[in-house]
C-alpha cells in the first residue's frame, strides 16, 4: 500500500509520461502515483475536461483535489487557487484510492505533484 511519504522524493521529473487519451503529460511522480494506486481514472477526470473554458483560461495553473470519505465515495475538484473558487467539481460513489485528500498541481499541460513544482 502506497503512502503519502512515498512521492515525497520526486522533486522533478527525467521524462514526461503520456495520459490515457493523449492530452496531457505527466511527471515521474504522477505518473507513480496513477500506476501505484491505479487511479488511472482519476488522471481520466482532469483529461476530459480540458477542452472546458474555465479550464483553457486558467490552466498555467491549477490546483486538483481529491477528498475520500469513510464510505469511500470521492468529490474531485480543481480550482485557480487554494481560496479561489471551484472551476470544475465530479463526484462518485466509490473509490479504493488510498489517501483521504489529496492536491496535485496542472501545469499548462503538464500534471505534477506539489513536490515537483
């Protein structure tokens, strides 16, 4: 089981990883973690809605977050900033994603982790 603590050492990346459907590159540490967790789905979310408005007018920089509850549904969120308000939100019911909440970071078209920022 993967633990937070372990994407702690990707402060860059050697070379860019593709997303599912091609739109997006992924860092060492993202690309980790979707293999590690198989959250492929996930990285699937912020790929389809890449062609949104909201998305294209900010997308230099965005915040992605992911909250799990005890009953394992999730809510995805992505947002300019921490205090900014919510761009894009999806739900589901289910999850086996292993951490409660989790932020990542879009980079133009560039997916990384916090550390590698």
């Amino acid at each position: 089981m993967i633990k937070e603590s372990d994407l702690d050492g990707f402060t860059g990346t050697l070379q860019y990883h593709r997303s599912t459907f091609g739109k997006l590159n992924l860092t060492d540490g993202i690309n980790f973690l979707r293999n590690e967790t198989n959250c492929y789905w996930l990285i699937d979310i912020v790929e389809s809605v890449q062609h949104l408005k909201e998305i294209q007018m900010y997308k230099d920089f965005l915040v992605w977050r992911i909250e799990v509850t005890e009953n394992k549904s999730w809510n995805v969120t992505v947002k300019t900033d921490t205090d900014e308000p919510v761009l894009y939100e999806q739900s589901g019911t289910y999850t086996d994603f292993p951490f409660k909440e989790f932020e990542f970071y879009q980079e133009g078209n560039v997916l990384l982790l916090k550390s590698e920022h």
